[in-house]
C-alpha cells in the first residue's frame, strides 16, 4: 500500500518537474517527501514550482542531490567560504553523508541564506551539497551544541527511524473516521504532569507528557499510564506544546519502555525540554531519589524528534495533521491544531498560553482554518484571578528592590529558569539602563544562563520589538554587562556574604535547586527581600511560604532543621507567563472561528469549573471539566 502511493507521488513529481531534471530516487522520510536529484539547482531555482507541487500531493517537500554529484568535501569548503561573504562569520562546517547536507553554523544566518535565498541556492549549484543553516548562538550552548553532536552522530540511525515512519504516516486509513475521543491521563482539575491521549478509528496522539513536580510520590507526580487507552506500541506521536517539565518532564519514560515513535514540537521547544529533563535527572540523583529514566533516554528523544516552524503543516499520522501555532507563553511555546480525518473534526489544544503581548513574546495566536473543539488551560481561571498590568508589575518589582536595597538587603527571586527569568533580565536591564534602579550587580544562578543561550540562538521566536533590539539597535539584553552568571558553591557563599544583589536564581517554586541554598542562608535577615512572580502549587516550599509559614523544617544529611523566616516576602501578580483570568475570557471570545466545545484541563478543580461556567454562560458554547482518566467524545 505505501509502496503504491510512493509510486503514484513520484509519477506525480516528474510529470510536474521540468524534463531536464534527473530524479535519481524520490522517498518517505517521516512526513516529509524527499527528492534525491542529480541536477538539484534546476530544483531550487523553481520555488513557486516547489510549492505548488507540494500543494497538490498535500506534502511536504525536500530536494536533495544525489551522491555522485557532491563535491568533495575540502574543495566543498572553499567554494563556500567563496560564495558567503565574511560577514556571516561562518564558525563551523560539517558534513552529513546520509542526508547529503552541509551543516553551516554562522553568526550571521541570514547572509550564508542570502537575499531571498540567492546565496544558499549558489552553493547547492557549486557544491552538490544542500546547505542546513544554523546560527551560531552569541552566548556558547553547550546544550544546542550537545544536540547537534547527536544528530550529526547518529544521521544513519535517524534516517532510518525517518523511512520507517514515513510508512506508517502514509500507510493509509483502515477504518471510517465516524469518531474521536480524548483520555485525560493527568493536568485535568489540576496543574502539573499535562498528559491526554487522542484516539481516532485509525491513530493514536499523545499531547503532552509532564510530571509534577511538587507532587510528592510516584503516584501524584506522573501521568496515568496505565489507563487501558494507552498501549505503547500502538502510539502514532507525541506532541510537546512546550518544555516546561509538568508538559515535557516524562517524556524519557516512554522511551525507556520501548517507545520508538516520533515527537513534534518547535526547534526551541526541543533544546529547552532536553535543557530541563536533563537537571530534573540531575537534581534528582543529588536529591538520592531517582528517576524512572535516565540521561541515555533523555537522548533517545532527540533523536525521535521532529521539529516544525509555527504555520507548517505536517502529516503525523495516516489521517491527522499538526500545525503548531504561537502560544506567546515561553520561548517556542505552541498551541497544536490538529486536522483529523479528511476534515471530520478540527481540535485545538492551547498549552499554556498567554493572551497578551510581552516583552519577550508575541500574544498568543487567536485565527484558525477551523475549530471544532477546543482543550484549554485554566491556572488563572477563577473569577479572583485577575492580574495587575505588566506596567503596574514592573513598577512593584521597582519599589520592593529600591526598598531593599536602601536597607542594605539582598533581593532573591526564584524563577523558572525559562520564561520567566528571561522576562525579569528584561526588564532588570532596561531599568537600570535608565537608572531607576541603583547598579547592582545581578546574579543568574541555575540553569538560567544555558537557557538564555537557547534564546539567543532563536531570536526569530522572540517578539518583534526584541528582535528589533537586537538586530537593528545592536542591544542584547540578554548579554549585558549587568549579569553576572554564578559558577559554584564559593561564589554563592561570597555573594550571600556581600553587597546588596539581586540573585535570579532556579527552581521557581522552591522545589529544589539553587533558589533553596539562598533561601536557608538568606531567611533570616529582615533585610532581605523574596520576590515570588510566579505560580507556586499546592505543596510546593514556595506555596507553604506565600502562605505565612514563619517556620520552615527542611530535610537535610538525614535530619530536620528549622528555618526561621523574617525576611519579607512580597507576591508579584503581573509577570505571569500564562492569561489570567480575563484574557482567557477574552480567548475564547476573540477565538476565530468560534468552537463548538471547550474542554478545559490545568487548573485547580474549583478554577475549571469557574471558568467553564463562565465560558458557557457568557459564550452559549458547550463546555466540560473532565477529570483525570475520564474519556471524552469529542467527534
């Protein structure tokens, strides 16, 4: 059956090519159609033609030379460094013999791509070789760089886990699409470990596999994969809508069980997710408390992963298609609308979300092709939960340093290392730019500055007046003078012995990490300042100290010790990464085209049930609250 439609699809192709062009071979690698050639600049230099052609096999296309027409890889170099001018500062070249491409990591991007592409189709013309450009992140990754060494490594292996899936993809639909249902196996009337399967006649689609971290045993921390829904083998995809762990952070475990399917999800997505279940493994084995994975699945995922620019339509199983959208909640971050049958149902799930324009991102995205069902968050669903503006937020964040520091304080802020921490360096800069805040130096602690490299490596995913900052007024806050990053425990002692700081420092929730050690050491001085701006769940260090715990009994070396809290403690409302209350009302009314359901998951029990009958009082649109391991029809 897959050999038969391969077959139609390549009758298709060199009717539609120009006589001239050599189609060598024409393959499946997973939703993509890729067409080996031997005379590939006759290809490239058609891009309406190219476009036009996948538009009619409803396919994605890849144009690849054929091996005995690549240039030998010294003299490849040559050309190149020929035909890109040296302001792209090229940093790297390497070769990929199984997919005939030439990696090109450059500062400069856009120059080794050239005006409309002229620059990257002259080197296929010169050199055979498809160039893959990558940019070279202004702050070294050690993480991006750790992925790019295991693709490159493993091409063969991953090309193979390609061609094996393009057969499942388009093997064809057995059965009639006359239903849908969705199974909720975790973040349903909670927040933490985001986890439902979709079901169709003929596919099986994981959204989301996270964990909770605040949630104290195996059995509130990791999603119900046990419900008889589930089988593993029978799992078409994975989708991630974003890398914070209660979305991302359980992904490994599928891979240590024999998982061998793929995962989408944006480029960012990809490098931050690996970034945080990596420490969540770390911190994990410092903390004697193991996980049910290990460093070697974390790295089996890489290898399975797909990734797709918000807008690209892709083919994920034999009758579902992806396309990621904006979610405007933390850098890559995405809402997944999926196309199911021949245009039987359209479902959204938003992730998490943010309904507003930030520094840092761009709101989320309201139009779609269409929806029929819509599964949304809710953390700020309850009538209370109505924020401060981010202007209103910035100028308290202001207010509480000045007053600090005046006392001659330290101001901590435990942050998520992504997202948040990024917002706050922002806004931390500008203002002492302009002096509104006293030049005091600020100390990034934790994960955060691997995950600032992440984002200067993906400028294209920041808002536009970011992009605008860094590319045409030459400021990258991210990189400014005022940051400090903190390398080991003598440092931290130095600082919290020191002058008056601000510390960003993880986990956002007190939850372990750096932010604890500051804490225990910092506590007890009324001088000192904890600024929360972020959510902190039930259970959480962070919740019991919001809640006006004055003493904190912490597990250490096997004993209890008591901390006395006489610091102040100040909640910051405004910084959120996610809509509150209001603008996840004004989601739904905005939402284009109207849906015909809305389920609503992440959450605490009492906030879906608040913001469905809003939802349906105020929208006249069918809303359900499911709980955990409930199935819904949706279809």
């Amino acid at each position: 059956m897959v050999s038969e439609i391969l077959e139609e699809i390549k009758k298709t192709i060199v009717q539609r090519l120009p006589p001239r062009v050599q189609v060598a071979k024409v393959e499946f690698e997973g939703p993509e159609v890729v067409i080996y050639t031997k005379n590939p600049e006759i290809i490239t230099e058609n891009g309406d033609l190219i476009r036009d052609l996948a538009k009619d096999i409803r396919k994605r296309i890849i144009i690849r030379s054929d091996r005995s027409v690549l240039t030998e890889p010294e003299k490849a170099i040559n050309k190149i460094h020929d035909i890109v001018p040296e302001e792209a500062n090229i940093t790297n070249i390497s070769f990929d013999e199984v997919t005939c491409e030439v990696i090109i990591e450059a500062r400069k991007p856009g120059l080794v791509i050239g005006k409309y592409g002229a620059t990257s189709r002259e080197i296929v013309k010169k050199i055979g070789w498809a160039p893959k450009i990558l940019r070279t992140p202004p702050i070294s990754s050690e993480i991006i760089q750790r992925i790019r060494r295991t693709l490159r490594k493993n091409s063969k292996e991953r090309k193979k886990i390609l061609q094996e899936l393009g057969n499942r993809i388009h093997q064809g639909i057995k059965y009639e699409n006359d239903w849908t249902r969705l199974t909720s196996m975790g973040g349903f009337r909670e927040v933490g470990r985001s986890c439902s399967l979709l079901q169709t006649p003929n596919s099986k689609v994981l959204l989301d596999c996270g964990v909770n971290v605040a949630g104290g045993d195996e059995k509130g921390s990791y999603p119900f994969l046990n419900v008889p829904e589930f089988v593993l083998d029978d799992l078409d995809a994975v989708i991630i809508s974003h890398a914070h762990l209660d979305h991302s952070g359980f992904l490994p475990y599928l891979y240590h069980y024999g998982y061998e399917g793929p995962v989408y999800c944006t480029t960012p997505t990809r490098d931050l997710m690996t970034l945080l279940q990596l420490d969540h493994i770390d911190i994990a084995h410092r903390e004697d408390d193991p996980l049910p994975f290990n460093v070697k699945h974390v790295k089996k995922s890489i290898k399975h992963t797909i990734t797709l620019d918000y807008g690209e339509v892709t083919d994920i199983a034999p009758d579902i298609r992806l396309t990621l959208h904006n979610a405007g909640h933390v850098l890559g971050s995405a809402m997944a609308h999926m196309h199911i049958g021949d245009g039987q149902h359209n479902m959204v799930y938003t992730g998490d979300f943010k309904n507003e324009r930030s520094r840092l991102l761009e709101p989320a995205v309201t139009k779609f092709p269409r929806i029929e069902t819509l599964l949304m968050e809710s953390t700020y669903g309850g009538h209370e939960d109505v924020q401060p503006s981010r202007n209103s937020a910035e100028k308290e964040m202001v207010k509480t340093i000045y007053h600090t520091l005046k006392k001659g304080g330290k101001i901590l802020i435990p942050v998520f290392a992504v997202g948040r921490a990024q917002e706050l360096m922002i806004v931390l800069e500008e203002y002492i730019r302009n002096g509104l805040i006293d030049e005091v130096p600020i100390y990034i602690d934790g994960m955060i500055w691997e995950a600032n490299a992440i984002h200067t490596a993906r400028p294209e995913y920041l808002s536009k007046d970011l992009r605008d900052q860094i590319f045409h007024m030459g400021r990258n806050p991210f990189i400014s003078d005022v940051f400090h990053k903190v390398n080991g425990l003598d440092e931290r002692k130095d600082i919290v012995e020191g002058d008056p700081s601000i510390i960003l420092s993880t986990s956002g929730m007190l939850t372990g990490g750096n932010s604890v050690e500051y804490f225990k050491w910092l506590c007890g001085d009324e001088k000192n300042s904890l600024v929360f701006v972020g959510y902190q769940s039930e259970g959480s260090l962070g919740r019991r100290i919001q809640k006006g715990w004055k003493e904190i009994p912490l597990k250490e070396d096997g004993k209890t010790n008591v901390y006395h809290v006489k610091m102040h403690i100040k909640t910051i409302e405004g910084f959120s990464g996610h809509s509150d209350r209001r603008q996840l009302m004004d989601y739904v009314r905005r939402l284009t085209p109207k849906p015909e359901k809305v389920l609503i998951c992440h959450g605490d029990n009492y906030k879906t049930l608040d913001l469905a009958s809003s939802i349906y009082r105020s929208y006249k649109i069918e809303t359900r609250t499911p709980m955990n391991l409930e199935s819904v029809r949706i279809q």
